[in-house]
C-alpha cells in the first residue's frame, strides 16, 4: 500500500510531499512441529479444580497440573475477596461474600519457551 501525506512547510505556497510504504501484514500459522510456537499444545493441563466454599468457612486447596517441564507457575484472574492463589498453586480463602464467581487459573511451566494452560471455574461461595 503507498500513500501519500502532504507537509506544509513554514513557507507559505511550498509544499513537499512523501510517500511511505507501508509494508502488508501476513498471517502465517506455525508449523505443527514448531516447539517454539505458542499455539502448539504443549501438553500442560490443569488436573483439578478449586472448591466450592462454604458459608462463614475457611479452606485451603492445592491446584495440581501435569505435562510440560515443571516446577510450575500459577495466577489467577477474577477471584473473589478474600481469596487467593499464590505461585505455587496453593488456594487460601477466608470467604466473605456468599456469591457465585467466575475464575481464570493459569499455570504456566518453566520450559523454554514456557507454555501455559487457562481453565475457567465456577466457584460458588455460600451457605
């Protein structure tokens, strides 16, 4: 694609024009054999899933994965107060709100390049 962007100079009735090339993006998918690629399975899953709570209750739980190259890295996304996952997997909750919740868990493992698993769970925290 070639466009062309006219500068005004400072000198009224001059004008200097320059035409950029701009250069097409193309998506290419990665080979299947491509280990380096992130949209190749890497073979890391999440084995288990968190616990529903229970009312004015407390629990710990810890999340499991396997595949990949461990030790494993872990977070979460949308996880209700009071609760948490540190980055070995371990889940602490001290429930407050009696509620349904909608939580990501990401584990991530220590190959090179690191490759990643997503789960989405319902965790419901009520009496």
């Amino acid at each position: 694609m070639r466009r062309q962007f006219p500068i005004r100079p400072r000198t009224p009735g001059s004008n200097l024009n320059i035409a950029i090339t701009i250069p097409r993006a193309v998506v290419v998918p990665p080979p299947e054999d491509c280990p380096e690629c992130p949209n190749v399975d890497c073979g890391v899953t999440i084995d288990n899933a968190p616990p529903d709570g229970l009312g004015s209750s407390t629990f710990d739980f810890q999340m499991e994965a396997s595949g990949g190259t461990g030790p494993y890295t872990w977070s979460a996304t949308g996880e209700p107060a009071g609760w948490a996952i540190d980055s070995t997997g371990y889940i602490t909750c001290a429930e407050t709100l009696f509620t349904t919740y909608t939580v990501t868990i990401t584990v991530v493992d220590s190959g090179s390049p690191p490759c990643e698993a997503s789960q989405e769970f319902t965790v419901i925290i009520g009496e």
